[in-house]
C-alpha cells in the first residue's frame, strides 16, 4: 500500500502532537487520551480504569473541568511501559 505524501505529512504531525506531552502542570483529558495524547484508550475506557483505580484520579478545579497531574500520566506510562499495569 503506497501512502500519498498528504497521508504522510499528516502522520508525521499527529507523532509531533504526540511528544509535545508536558512534563509537568495539568492537564486536560482530550490531552490524555489518543489521537493526540499518549494514550490510546476510549473515554469511557479511561474513566472505569479511573473508577478501578488503574488510572491516576482527577482533580476538579472547577464546577466543569477536570485535570490530571502530568506526572501523574508519566507515571502511569512509565509502569505500562515495565508492563505492571
């Protein structure tokens, strides 16, 4: 299958958006969770992981919005990473 170079430019972005995963501070879920963030796991997939406590919890800093620590994340990804989660 030959991909157009439309196909790879736009490939090449969406890995970009992958690595720009902050280090620190906050973060949102659309942020977490795949095609953009480093997870790919659903919504809802994410959520029960959360409510199994599998996934790191959220902080609420308002009435509609919910964050995560980032290095929370990166914990997280470390330990899917050694294959404990």
């Amino acid at each position: 299958m030959t991909r157009t170079v439309p196909e790879v430019i736009r490939s090449i972005e969406q890995a970009d958006e992958k690595t720009d995963f902050p280090a620190t501070g906050y973060v949102r879920l659309r942020q977490i969770l795949g095609p953009h963030g480093p997870l790919p796991i659903s919504r809802s997939g994410f959520w029960a992981g959360v409510k199994g406590g599998k996934f790191p919890k959220p902080r609420k800093i308002s009435e509609r919005v919910t964050v995560w620590r980032a290095e929370d994340i990166h914990a997280l990804l470390a330990k899917i990473e050694r294959g404990e989660a």
